[in-house]
C-alpha cells in the first residue's frame, strides 16, 4: 500500500476531536495510536482493544507521523 494511499485515511474535521488527526473520520485520533505504539503495544493489542480499526489504519498513523516530522529548516546567514 503506498503512502499516499495510507495518508487518506487519515481525516481532519473540526468538529470530530476538536480538529485534530483521526482515523477515517473516527473519534481515535492518530496520536492515540502513536501513543499505544510508543508504549509498546504490538499492532495485534491494538487491534484486539479497538477492533473498528484495520491495520492499514496503524501503519497511515505512522506515515502520518513521518511526514509531518520531514520539514524544511531555514537558516539565516
């Protein structure tokens, strides 16, 4: 599955979550599932604890998270 295809599972309404990253327009938002990652939760816990999410939804999570981590540093001479 190609990255573009995962990022568009990932939503953005202002009116779920106050705005910010979800999942497929669900109220689990993306650092919900970063957070369970970061713990150590294997991707089979997270599923079995939230059983409407799909793997592809952990790994969007992660490329999300990447993309939003890549962006340009300026300096100034």
């Amino acid at each position: 599955m190609s990255v573009d295809h995962l990022l568009h599972r990932i939503t953005i309404d202002p009116h779920i979550c106050g705005g910010r990253p979800c999942l497929r327009g669900m109220r689990i938002r993306v650092k919900d599932v970063l957070d369970l990652l970061a713990a150590g939760a294997s991707h089979d816990e997270i599923l079995s604890d939230y059983p409407y999410l799909e793997e592809a939804d952990i790994f969007a999570a992660l490329a999300y998270a990447s993309q939003q981590t890549d962006h340009c540093i300026l300096r100034v001479a």
